[in-house]
C-alpha cells in the first residue's frame, strides 16, 4: 500500500472536483486505501474544507450530466434492414444513468436536489370528549 500525504490527498480533491467518479474508484490509481485516506483526511479541518469544495464541485459536474445524458438523442433509433427503429435499450440505459445520478444527488445534497416537503402549518386540531350523550370540543 501507498503513503498518504498532502500532494496525494490534494490531486484527489482535484480528480474528485472534475470528475462523477466515487473515491474507490480514484483511490485504485494510487495504490492507498480509502480508509487511509479518509483517516488523513479527517487529521485536519484544512483537508476536510478541502474534500468537501471538491465534493460540492463532483455534485454539478453529477448534474450537468443529467442533462447531457437526456439531451443525446443519438443512438436512440436504429437503422436496419427493415428500416427505422427505436432502440429501446439505449433509451433505457439513459433513463437508467439519469435516474442513478438523481438518486446519488438526492442523498449527497438533499436541501438543493432532494424532493420537496411542503409543511402546511395552518391545520386545526380538535379533540373531541365525550361524555355520556354530551360531546365536548376542545
């Protein structure tokens, strides 16, 4: 295994802000574990304002890919030898890709991309007691 340090931990950030790849991923081209770096990256409050700006940009590029992935429209028909088709996996897969990133948004930053409570403060609660063949409305 490979030894954490500033340099290492700053590349990441910097792999991690331009990419939608999670750290497992990244962490395989060095050779550290992820607890390794999360141990380092917890030592400091400057490395955890560090990962979490870089985790912040990771979540518009996630985002931004959304879109693109809705916008490609190719491969979305087939030509073959009866014609043109609909290419149902493609557009399954798209829909797929979208639905992941919505999901992973969702739960990495749900204030900006979760769904949307709405809390109606206005309702009226009334007990009502009854006693004998009398109702009392409190």
């Amino acid at each position: 295994m490979g030894k954490m340090n500033d340099e290492i931990f700053t590349q990441i950030c910097e792999i991690t802000s331009n990419t939608s790849k999670g750290i497992q991923v990244i962490m395989q081209d060095y050779d550290i574990s992820v607890g390794t770096f999360w141990n380092f990256k917890e030592s400091s409050p400057q490395r955890i304002e560090q990962y979490a700006r870089a985790k912040n940009m990771q979540l518009l590029i996630l985002a931004g890919e959304i879109l693109s992935i809705s916008d490609d429209k190719s491969g979305d028909v087939l030509d073959g030898d009866l014609g043109k088709t609909g290419n149902s996996a493609a557009v399954n897969r798209a829909k797929l890709q979208t639905d992941s990133r919505k999901w992973l948004l969702s739960k990495l930053a749900p204030k900006e991309y979760g769904d949307k409570i709405e809390v109606n403060a206005n309702t009226v609660t009334t007990q009502v007691f009854k006693i004998g063949d009398t109702e009392i409305a409190m």
